[in-house]
C-alpha cells in the first residue's frame, strides 16, 4: 500500500446523479476544503466548528454577494473521512442549474473540478482503502440484487484484503526464511526450508483454488446471468420476456419474425440478477433483414449462461426446433413448452428422445401460467454449487481472477520446482512471484499505470 499523500489540490464535484431530485450534494476534499466552502458560505464559521457537524446557511456568490442557494453544509475534517483528508459536503436542492452553479462557485473560490474517481483514489492512495475495497465501492453502487449488495459489503469491509494479507504474510515467512540460508549458508538448513516452503506453497494454492471457484458466481451477481431466449420465430419468446420483465418491453403479435433484433433487459428473478437477451426467432430465411437478426440471436446463444429454449406446444417439432435443441445440447438449459393453453400438438415421447424431461417446463406466456415455477428454475440452476455467497469472500471482478490465476501457476511451478529437486534460491523466484501478484489484487504491488486505469472507470464525484 503506497504510504498517505496529502495532495495539494482540493478537488470538488457533484456526488448525486444529474437531473430532478430533492437534494444533491456537491463534496469537496483537500486541504483548503473548509476554507474554500467559508468563502462561499453565509451562515456559521465553518472554519471554527467542530468535526462532523451540520450547518444550516445559504451559498452565496462572491462576485455579487447574492444567494445562490439555501443549504446545509457537513464539515469532518481529516483523518476520520472517507479520503482521509478534510470533507465539504453541500446539501442543496436538487436541480441541474443549482447543483451546477454551486460547483461553478466552488471552483471559483479555488478548488478543482475533480477526476472520475478521484475521491476513491485518493481513500486508497491515503491508505483508508486497498484496491478490493475500492472496487467494491463500484460494485454496491452497480449492485442489481440484495445478494450482490452483500457480496460487495463484504469486500468493503475488508474480507478479501484479509484473506490476500494472510496469503501473504505465509509467503512471507518462507522468503524470509530462504534469505536467513543464503546469508548464513553454514547453517545448513535447506532442507528444512524446502519443506516449509512446500507445505506453504500447497497450503496457499488450496486457498487460492477456493477463491477461483467464487469467480463465475462473483462475475453473475456483478454482471448479470447472460440468458438468452431460443426458438424459432412465433412460438412466445418476447411473451416470456415481457412476463419475466413485468412489462410490455417487447412487441408481441401474431406474425411471425416480428422480433428482428435483439433486446437486452436485466431483472431480478428470486435473487438471481438476470440479464435477459431476446433474440429473433432462428430459421432459415430469405429476408436480408430477418437473417441479420438470426446471426445476431445465434452469438447470443453462444455467449449465454443460460438458455430459455421455448418450443410451441401447439405444433409437431419442425425442422428448425430440432436443430435447435441440437445447438444448446453443450448449454446450461430450460426447454420452455409455451402455449399449454391451446391443444396440445407437440409429440412429448419423441421430445423426451431428444431432451431430457428434468428439463422441461410448461408454460402459457400470455397468462403467465408457469412463469412462477420458470423462475424458481432458474434460481435453483443458479445456485447449484453455490453455497453461502452472503457470507464467502468472493472474487468480484476478471482483474482479480486473472491475478489469482497468475498466482496459481507461480505457485504450482514452486511445488513443481521442489518436486524436481530444483535449488531453493531458483525456486525462491516463482515463491517472490506469487507473492507480488496477490500483492497486485489489494494494491500493495500494483503499478501507478493500472491505479489510475482502474480508478478512471469510476463515476465523477465518487
């Protein structure tokens, strides 16, 4: 972790979404944070009250002295906020023009309009944060269910830091012990090091597959459960989306191909965050349009998590349903037979030949009948493998997995190394490697060029 810096700058932006809204908040951070908001501020000194209070006042402007806007000012100074540094919060009416020309005002007076961010960045530069804790701020404010909520609470509050610290510190002890034997050969304990550093080696690498495994589950809750809806054209794909979204997102009719590209919605199904792509029905056709629209539906069926295979129950199988099944055979799948309402046309014995009956799922998409169940489906695929997600420390993003992965391989080429009867010192090197990618995933190692990367991706004012 880089040691605290006092930046020279205040910085200033407004923290709350553009638009209508009761309140929004412009925050300033720096040094000359409280200073900067007395100059502009009509009420108590705010230079002389005390730490983490609340003042009633009005903004003014200093070039003529007028009332900008009624507020209510929060004042914490350093070291007990977020940055670590001095903290202006201004409560003002919510409003795109007020809320700007507070901030107009605000730079004036001598602060700068802050980086995406840069509040966040400089709590990890200051040391309040490491980097998981910094992403997990991102994450609670994308979360899109209560469970990914709790997943990224956790991390905010440090469990993936103390788990990679441990990891760490065991690595540690045994490079440690490693130096102690080059600077003191004559103490001729190889040996025993060896054998430290293997059962350190394997020790950490199980802890490390565990938090592989959390990967998948940790991109879902943040990313969403990438869905796809199957069929050929008119069989109730856009019924079923509109059902699962609770509202009419999709043009339904009874014209077959009326669904010529796709639509991406995400919803909450039981907890489970979904994001539900409907395709164009897939058959072949001679429309130049319409087969856009098919190739556009097969990359979603390739890219999908999950698959809503829905067949009409009212027809015999055609050609197109049987290349279908056929196509997300390899696929995590529910085989949706829609339209229960109308006589029943679908040969269930030659269905169940092709398509297990674990699998199957009757539904009527107009009246939402089996849509409760459809749901519980695929919560229940979900959550196959998946236990205790609220409380597991999980790996919340691919920067992370792709470091653990890193150190997955160093760790495996330590034990491989051993096994070899390779020198200790020349095994030291993948050991060293390890250590400093873990070190990557909370910060301590990272270098400046992906800091400010990662910090970029982050929303102006936070």
């Amino acid at each position: 972790m880089p040691e605290t810096v006092t930046a020279a700058e205040t910085i200033a932006a407004i923290s709350t979404p553009p638009g209508e809204g009761a309140i929004a908040i412009v925050r300033l951070s720096g040094a000359t944070a409280v200073a900067t908001a007395n100059a502009v501020f009509r009420g108590a000194d705010l230079t002389q009250v005390a730490s983490h209070t609340i003042h009633y006042g009005h903004i003014i402007d200093p070039a003529n002295r007028q009332v900008v806007d009624e507020v209510m000012v929060s004042v914490m100074r350093a070291p007990k906020t977020f940055t670590r540094e001095d903290v202006i919060e201004i409560n003002c009416h919510g409003g795109i023009v007020a809320t700007n020309r507070i901030l107009q005002i605000v730079l004036q007076a001598g602060a700068r309009l802050a980086e995406p961010g840069e509040f966040t960045k400089r709590a990890f530069l200051n040391g309040r944060i490491d980097l998981t804790q910094a992403e997990s701020v991102m994450d609670i404010i994308r979360a899109k269910t209560d469970r990914a909520m709790q997943v990224a609470e956790n991390t905010l509050d440090g469990d993936l830091r103390k788990l990679i610290t441990t990891l760490r510190q065991d690595i540690l002890e045994v490079l440690a012990q490693v130096e102690v034997n080059i600077d003191y050969p004559e103490y001729d304990t190889d040996e025993l090091t060896t054998k430290l550093m293997l059962a350190k080696a394997q020790a950490v690498l199980t802890r490390v597959d565990a938090l592989l495994a959390t990967a998948t589950t940790g991109k879902v809750l943040r990313e969403g459960l990438a869905t796809a809806i199957i069929g050929r054209p008119n069989v109730g794909k856009s019924s079923i989306l509109n059902r699962l979204l609770h509202e009419d997102k999709a043009i339904v009719t009874d014209v077959a191909g009326t669904t010529r590209d796709v639509l991406e919605e995400y919803v909450n199904v039981q907890g489970v965050p979904l994001k539900l792509v409907d395709t164009a029905g897939i058959r072949d056709t001679a429309d130049k349009v319409e087969k856009i629209g098919v190739a556009r539906s097969k990359q979603a069926l390739t890219a999908a998590d999950l698959v809503l295979l829905v067949l009409d129950a009212s027809q015999p199988l055609t050609a197109d349903d049987r290349e279908l099944i056929a196509l997300t055979q390899t696929k995590r799948r529910i085989v949706v037979l829609n339209k229960q309402d109308l006589p029943a046309q679908l040969d269930r014995t030659e269905l169940a030949q092709l398509v297990p009956q674990a699998e199957w799922l009757e539904t009527t998409a107009t009246s939402s009948v089996g849509l409760a169940p459809l749901a519980s489906r695929i919560a229940q695929l979900f959550n196959t493998g998946v236990t205790n997600s609220q409380t597991q420390v999980m790996v919340a993003n691919a920067r992370q997995a792709d470091l653990l992965r890193q150190a997955q391989t160093s760790l495996h080429s330590v034990i491989d190394g051993i096994h070899a009867g390779m020198p200790i010192d020349l095994v030291q090197i993948d050991m060293t490697a390890a250590w400093d990618q873990l070190g990557e995933i909370t910060g301590d190692a990272a270098p400046d060029e992906l800091i400010t990367q990662l910090f970029s991706q982050f929303c102006l004012g936070k």
